[in-house]
C-alpha cells in the first residue's frame, strides 16, 4: 500500500507539471483545473502515504 501511494504521488506531480505548462503554453486560454486537480490528488496520495509511513 505504501509503495502504491508514493507511485500515485509521483504520477500526481509530473501530470501537475504537464497541466501547468499546457496552461502557461495556451497563454491562459484553457483552465487552470488541467494542473490543479493533479496536484489535490498528489497532495492526498502524499498525505496517505506519510500516514502509511508511521
């Protein structure tokens, strides 16, 4: 379980990264949900797992 949250975490992060430069790449056009709702899904995986972690 602890393996699978920090792979989901680091997947998170990289699909956080590719929506904000598609969103600084369409100079704003497109909305800024494409990288924030990565990086919720990255924040809570991470949560999980340094909960897992104790």
């Amino acid at each position: 379980m602890k393996k699978l949250l920090l792979v989901l975490s680091i997947i998170f992060v990289v699909l956080t990264f590719a929506g904000a430069i598609y969103v600084i790449g369409s100079k704003g056009k497109v909305n800024a949900g494409y990288a924030v709702i990565p990086m919720v899904f990255a924040l809570a995986s991470f949560a999980g797992y340094r909960g897992c972690k104790k």
